[in-house]
C-alpha cells in the first residue's frame, strides 16, 4: 500500500490547484483557485469546442469526449474576470469534473499542482477581498499556502445549478414517508443543504439539530451526551453528515464518532455531492450506512428508514 495514500479520518483533502489570470489597468494578476480532486475525472488541453446560440457567454459549447457530451465552461467569464488580451500568456486546460452525478467541464488558464491541506486549515469564506474579481457566494473555503498566498475554493456546483443542469429532488409523496420519533443530527456547511435534509427528516418526525462542520457536531454530541448520557443511543437515532466541510470533514468526523464508546453504535450516513465510487468507498469505510449524493428524495427517504430500522432494538 502507498504510505503516502490519503488515509480515511485524516481530515485532508487533496485539491488540483489551478490558476486563473485577470487584466486590469495594463497588470496582470494571477488568482489562486482549488477543486478537491474527488471531483475531477481528468484535465485535458481545450478541444474543439461547439458552440450553443442563445446559452449565457460563459458557456463556451460542447464537444464529445468518449461518446458523452459535456457542456464546457469559461470559469473567468463565469466569475466576471476580464481575460488578458494576449492569450500565449495562458496554458488553457479543462478541468472535466463529476459532481452530482453531472459531468462538466471548465476552462482554467493553467492547471500547476495537486495539494493536500488538511481541512482545519481551510477556513469558511466569510469575506472575499474586492481585488477578487468574484463575490463570496461562489466560494465554499479559503486556506493560505506558501509565500503568505491564498487559495480560494471555488463552489462549482453553484455553476451547475447556474446552468440548470441540476435541482435538488425533493418532491415524494407524504403518504409514502415512514415516519420515527427521536432526534436526528445534519452536518453541513451549506445552509441551503442543510435545510432541505432538516426538512426531509422532520417531515419523518425527528427533531433535528444543526451543525456546519465536524467540530460543531462534536460539540453537539457532547451537549446531547450531557442530557441523556447513558440513554443517548436511544434519543440520537441518525447522524447525516456532508463530506467537504471546512474544519473538520465527514470523514473524520465519522471516525472520532466511532471511536468514542459513547456514541460508535450511532448509526451515520453521508449526504455528498461527491458521486465518485472512491468517495462511497471511504464513507464506508470510516464507518457510514450508506453514501448517498445530493439530493434525491426517494433513495434518501428510503435509506434513512433502512438504517434506522436496523438500529431499533
């Protein structure tokens, strides 16, 4: 085995760190970005590109790579950065990603390293410099590098939903949902995620408790130990946690949960947009139920219930 894997509850990720150039006043500035590699298939030189009327300009066509075709997308027009004018500046590659179950590529002007930080280095990005060239909406985290730089993790699934290539499905049927008493906890960094599992869970009865990253779940454990102690395996029915989350990811969350004789037998699923094999793998491994990617209704309905039944004494 390589020593040098990334290992299941190591709170790392590894990210392609790829630059995008911006031109103002006459200078050149160089910006920082980063994808964690779970959702990179590959990274190509630009290919022939078909052009679609009537899509918004950061669209720059599709083409066919091995018989599917991919929309592709200019990250720098998406962001509102002008472009240098003279393009032999740039080593232009697209990044092809998969991400819920959606495959898209993106064009970066060079594609330079992979990193692996670990994820209490990253910090949420609650403020984005005006020098940017992007709002921080786009961006999920921030961590600093060498020569005092920053990276900037860019939240590409925002583009999908941009582009309507992806909605969360939350519709089912009420009358189909099993419902359970009990408390449920969601781990999410994205408010937005966030609220549509705590609306799924509590229309299957549970109360559920919030938190944006893996120490804030931590914490919270604690907070319900503290009420129910030795009963708390019979209040804390389900754990749904994200994997990417800034801090502490799902992972190792999940790990220092099973680890802990006070909660292990709590069961946990994952809830990621990561769709890859790889990822569903090492939810498993670190000790989840079941992975599933955000958001279908039906299978998360469905799993939750699984899971749950299989814990009730």
């Amino acid at each position: 085995m390589d020593d040098n894997s990334l290992k299941v509850g190591s709170n790392e990720m590894e990210l392609v760190d790829f630059r995008i150039f911006k031109e103002e006043d006459g200078e050149i500035y160089e910006g920082i970005y980063g994808i964690n590699v779970s959702k990179v298939r590959e990274i190509i030189k630009v290919p022939f590109l078909t052009e679609l009327p009537g899509t918004p300009e950061f669209i720059e066509g599709i083409f066919d790579l091995r018989e599917v075709v991919i929309p592709v997308v200019n990250l720098a027009k998406w962001m509102g950065i002008t472009e240098p004018e003279d393009k032999k500046l740039l080593n232009s590659r697209v990044i092809i990603t998969e991400f819920n179950n959606v495959l898209i590529g993106f064009i970066v002007h060079d594609a330079k390293r992979i990193r692996r930080i670990s994820w209490s280095d990253i910090e949420p990005a609650t403020f984005i410099s005006s020098n940017s060239g992007i709002d921080g909406s786009k961006i999920t985290g921030v961590t600093k590098i060498e020569g005092d730089n920053v990276l900037l993790i860019l939240d590409l699934e925002s583009v999908v939903q941009d582009l309507g290539l992806y909605e969360p499905d939350t519709e089912i049927q009420t009358k189909s949902i099993e419902h359970f008493s009990g408390i449920a906890m969601v781990l999410d960094d994205s408010a937005t995620a966030r609220k549509i599992v705590t609306d799924a869970l509590e229309k299957m009865g549970f109360d559920v408790i919030g938190a944006v990253d893996g120490e804030e779940g931590l914490h919270k454990l604690e907070d319900l130990y503290k009420n129910y102690e030795d009963n708390i395996t019979d209040n804390l029915k389900i754990i749904i946690s994200d994997v990417e989350m800034p801090k502490m990811d799902g992972f190792h969350f999940a790990a220092k949960v099973k680890e802990d004789p006070r909660f292990h037998q709590i069961p946990i699923v994952f809830n990621s947009s990561i769709s890859d094999h790889f990822s569903e793998g090492r939810g498993l491994e670190a000790g989840g139920e079941a992975y599933l990617v955000k958001f279908q209704a039906g299978e998360f309905y469905e799993q939750v219930a699984r899971v749950v039944h299989a814990h009730m004494k």
